[in-house]
C-alpha cells in the first residue's frame, strides 16, 4: 500500500519541481533543484533503483554519474579555478596517489564520482546564491524535500515503520532503506530553513521545528546530535531579534541557562537512546585498545562503533609507513572488515593515512572559516554552527559516503561560498568572464543577501 503513497508524492513532487523551475529560476538552481529531487526520489523507490542494472552499475549509480556529468559541462570554468576550493583538491590529490598506489582503481573511480557530485551541487548553488540571493535560491530549493518530508510523515501517519535497534525503538523514514541516509536528507532539511532569514518564508519556525521532531522520529542519534548547535544558535537569534537593546544583558543570562537547561532535559527524556555515548565519554581512555582485547560488553557499546573502530586504528597501526602515510585506498575497508568504519575521520586515516585525514581536517576548518567571515553575523553564526554539528556527525559516521551527506554538506559549502566575507563587505563585486587569476574571488557576480545591504 505505501508503494502507491509514494507515487503519489512522486508526481505530486514533480509538478512542484516543474512549477518551481519555471519561475525566477537560472539555470544553475534548476539543476540544483532537478538533481537533488532526482536523488532523493530514486532513493524513495530503493527497491528498483539499488540492483545492479547495467555493468554492474544500479539506477542510482548511473543518475549520480550522470548528474556529476552534467554539473561539469554546465558550471562555468571559472568556478572550478575558486581558490576557495584548493584545500578540496589537495584532498582529492591524496585520495588519487592513494587509490593508485594502493590499485584500488574501482574504489578510486567510486570515490572521485561521488566528490565531483558534490562539488558540482554546491557550485550550482553557490552561482545560483550569487545571481539571485541567498534568501531567493534556499527558499526555492527547499522544494526538493516535498517528497521525503510528505513521505515521513504519512509513515508515521499509516504506521509504516522500521525495526532497527535491538533495543525495540523504532524509526519512521517514509519507506526509504535506510535511517542513516534518510536522517542526512532530514537533517538537511532542517538546515536549509534555519539558513533563511527569519522573513523570508511563513512559519519558518513552526518548519523548524517540524524538522526537529521529524529528525528525531528517524531515530538516528548521530543526526539528532548533529543539529544540535545549530537548534542552539536558531533559537538564540530567533529570540535576541526581538529584545530591545538595553535588555540584552540580561537576556544573554537567561538564554544561556535556557539552553543549559534544555540540554539536560533533552539528556534525559532520551536518556537510553544516549547512554552509550555517555559511557564512550566517561570512559574512552579504557577503550583505546586493541579489538581482541574487548570484552563482550564493551562491543557492544555505541552500536558496537568503538569495537569498530577499534579494529580500524589496529590495522592501520601495524601497517607499514608507505600504507600509514597514504593509506590503503579508497574504500579498501570492503572485503577486509565486515562493516564501514562509522566514523569519517577514522575511515579516512585507514584510507588515506596521515596525508589524507591532515588534507580533509584542513579543508574542513578552512570551510569553518569562511563560514564564519561572512558579512551576515545572524547567518554566518547559523552557518558556522551548521558545520559544526556536521563535524560532529562525522564522529559517528560516515555522511560523506552517502550521496545524501554529501548533498548536506555541498548545501553548506554552497551557501559559505557565495556571500562576502567581512573584509569585503564595502565592495561590490562585479561579474566577469576573466580567470580567477585576475580576480582573487573569480569574478563570479554577487548579490547581496535578501533583506540585507553590503555595505554599514
């Protein structure tokens, strides 16, 4: 019966995608829009999509290699010479010497595809960011989740539900595979409307917090946790808006023991669904070991991620120092351990070795940097914060190797890219079809965010 509801949401989607398309709408948002909706509703209807149907290859893997196509033939040069994106290359650079080195051509050419994916999404959102405006390009392409979020809630409406803990808790996803990619899209969503000024849409507020709860009927602790900061910032710019200047002080105070507060309340209503996490921090330094060494309980802790990664770190310890430096390829872990690691930055070090994780915690924290710097201090915080939490998500695992973390993580970098940082706020760039050479920025054309000026 729920395979009808989503066919419903399916054609309902792409009528709201072709109305959306049509007006005010570059080319570049268009993609964004067409691409991320393609994804998500293939994902909808994994029983199709995921078998092996040419080569080898599923439905979805042919439409994410046809989406990455597509993005670089359409984005202009220009935006793939950004030195802003450098620090994503000298990582990408590493994972090539690995994958090479290590003859892991089939993980080299899975990776490479997925990376280009997201680096095509988020440059089409940060040229769409640039002609139209941040507020205009988010508040549009949040049309892409008409069809995930519908779908969830008719699941919790029908009781379509998923099994997944062995502890009995349940997660509604909408009919989709899997909770971990479903949380990204969720979280994602939760993102996007947090990242629009407080005018822009109706109930922006009441779509937050619908997005919240939504995340936690997923039932995914990384992605609950992963929202987290920026809940915590939502809530205090929300709130600051509305305060008179001279009752800042004060209010400050109280917003700080509120969230305090919140915090311990939200610890305990989910009190088991996070005791593990609890028991990993208490205690991690007597979990720093070797796996054979692990009793039968502390494997079973957090899920059984730390006995996880324990066997990673192990391996990739006694591995010689070529294979430490470099790793041992992309995606090298399938066929040696039984699962992935459940954690980006320990899979990466098992992959890329020390060169790889230095490269990707570089270009990470450049990308929190520029967040940061942006003119917009309510966005900018927001941004920052959105980062955050996604670091945070990497911790216990793996969003980058999802299509649906990496669309997370693109509409991030996208909306970073496209403002002006602080520095550059008293300047009105202009656009130009010259190299980036004569233009530390590219010269790509930037507008200011919607319902804020450029200059103080």
């Amino acid at each position: 019966m729920f395979v009808l509801v989503k066919l419903v949401f399916a054609v309902l989607s792409a009528y709201l995608i072709y109305l959306t398309i049509r007006r005010q709408c570059n080319k570049y948002l268009a993609f964004v829009i067409v691409a991320v909706w393609l994804r998500f509703l293939l994902s909808a209807f994994h029983n199709i999509t995921y078998d092996p149907l040419i080569a080898g290859f599923s439905i979805n893997a042919l439409a994410s290699i046809g989406i990455a196509g597509v993005g670089v033939l359409l984005l202009p040069a220009n935006y793939f010479k950004l030195k802003k994106l450098a620090p994503i290359y000298a990582f990408l650079a590493v994972i090539l010497v690995s994958g090479l080195m290590n003859r892991e051509v089939v993980g080299l050419i899975n990776v490479l595809v997925k990376w280009v994916f997201f680096l095509v999404i988020a440059g089409g959102l940060f040229l769409a960011i640039r002609s139209t405006g941040k507020d205009l390009a988010l508040k549009k392409f949040l049309v892409v989740f008409f069809m995930p979020v519908g779908l969830q809630i008719m699941s919790i409406l029908l009781g379509e539900v998923k099994a997944t803990e062995a502890d009995g808790s349940a997660s509604y996803i909408g009919g989709y595979n899997h909770e971990a990619a479903f949380s990204m899209i969720i979280a994602a969503f939760v993102l996007t409307v947090g990242l629009l000024s407080p005018t822009v849409v109706r109930f922006r507020v009441a779509l937050f917090a619908l997005g919240c709860i939504l995340l936690v009927l997923v039932n995914y602790r990384t992605s609950i946790l992963a929202i987290l900061p920026m809940t915590a910032i939502f809530l205090f710019t929300s709130l600051e808006s509305r305060i008179p200047q001279k009752q800042k002080p004060v209010f400050f105070i109280f917003a700080l023991g509120g969230l305090g507060i919140g915090f311990l309340l939200l610890s305990y209503s989910m009190q088991e669904r996070f005791a593990d996490v609890f028991v990993f921090l208490s205690s991690w330094q007597d979990l720093l070991k070797a796996p054979m060494y692990y009793t039968e309980k502390e494997k079973d802790i957090f899920s059984a991620r730390v006995f996880i990664w324990a066997q990673y770190i192990h391996a990739f310890v006694n591995a010689d120092w070529i294979n430490q430096l470099i790793g041992m390829g992309p995606e090298s872990w399938n066929g040696v351990f039984k699962k992935y690691a459940h954690n980006t930055y320990v899979s990466y070090l098992y992959e890329y070795g020390f060169l790889g994780l230095g490269a990707f915690v570089f270009a990470v924290c450049r990308f929190l940097i520029l967040a940061f710097r942006c003119a917009d201090r309510h966005f900018a915080w927001l941004l920052f914060s959105s980062m955050v939490g996604f670091l945070i998500m990497n911790l216990a695992t793996m969003p980058l190797w999802n299509i649906e973390g990496l669309i997370l993580y693109a509409i991030l970098l996208g909306s970073a890219l496209a403002p002006l940082p602080v520095s550059s706020v008293t300047r009105t760039p202009h656009f130009s079809g010259q190299s980036e050479a004569a233009e530390p920025e590219g010269k790509l054309t930037q507008h200011a965010p919607s319902g804020h000026s450029q200059t103080k």
